[in-house]
C-alpha cells in the first residue's frame, strides 16, 4: 500500500472515530438536554474536530500539533461548519428529513472536502509531496 493511501486510510479512520464522539454528542445534546438541533450539531462539530485535529496531527500526518497549525485547522473547520450548518437546516427544516439522518448526510460531504482542506491548508501537505 502506498503511503498516500495508508494516509488516506488513516485519515478515515480518526474520521470515523470523531463521526462516532460527534454523532453521541449531538444525540446527547439533542435528545437528552433538549438543545436545539442547530447549536447541538455545531457543539458536536467542534468537539469532534477538535479531537480530528489532534489524532490527525499525530497519527496521520505526523506533522505534530501546534499554534499555527491549530488555528488553520479551526479556520478551515469554521468555513466547513457554516456551510454544513446552512445546509443542514435545509435538509432538516425544508426537506423534513431528521436532523441525526441530516447530519450523517453532512458527515459524507465533509470527509473528502476535510481531508483535501486539511491536507493542504492545516498540514501543509503539498498535493506533490511524500506523505510523513
């Protein structure tokens, strides 16, 4: 396996482990505490991203964590979050779909548009460039 696709494979990974932390915070917040769905998911988005900048940090990049590499990880999440939160209350208010089934739909949406933005903003992990 190439180390472009381990990579790949890595990033999905913690991606999936933050899709499961986000996807029990926002039913928590949501259907336990009675929050309202829209500040629930964006919570949810930013404790499970949070935990993604981490684990990518060590594990998939192995570029280490730091100031400046966290605050282009949250700008680019910042960015990912109003478009996923505006669509959401599309999916959920105008189409009628539930809000958990809504953001499993923005969850699909942001795995690869995250992966390529992190890649190449938050990383700074050139597309031409060896993986660590």
């Amino acid at each position: 396996m190439s180390a472009r696709l381990r990579q790949l494979w890595t990033f999905c990974a913690v991606g999936l482990g933050c899709f499961v932390l986000g996807l029990a915070v926002l039913l928590g917040l949501g259907e336990l505490a009675g929050m309202n769905y829209l500040l629930a998911y964006v919570l949810s988005f930013i404790v499970s991203n949070l935990a993604g900048y981490l684990l990518n940090a060590r594990f998939t990049f192995g570029v280490g964590s730091n100031h400046g590499g966290a605050a282009r990880y949250m700008a680019v999440n910042m960015a990912l979050v109003c478009v996923s939160t505006a669509i959401l209350k599309l999916l959920v208010d105008g189409l009628g779909i539930w809000y958990v089934t809504a953001a499993i739909v923005m969850a699909a949406f942001n795995a690869p548009v995250g992966y390529l933005a992190q890649r190449l903003f938050t990383y700074r992990v050139g597309l031409g460039s060896r993986p660590a």
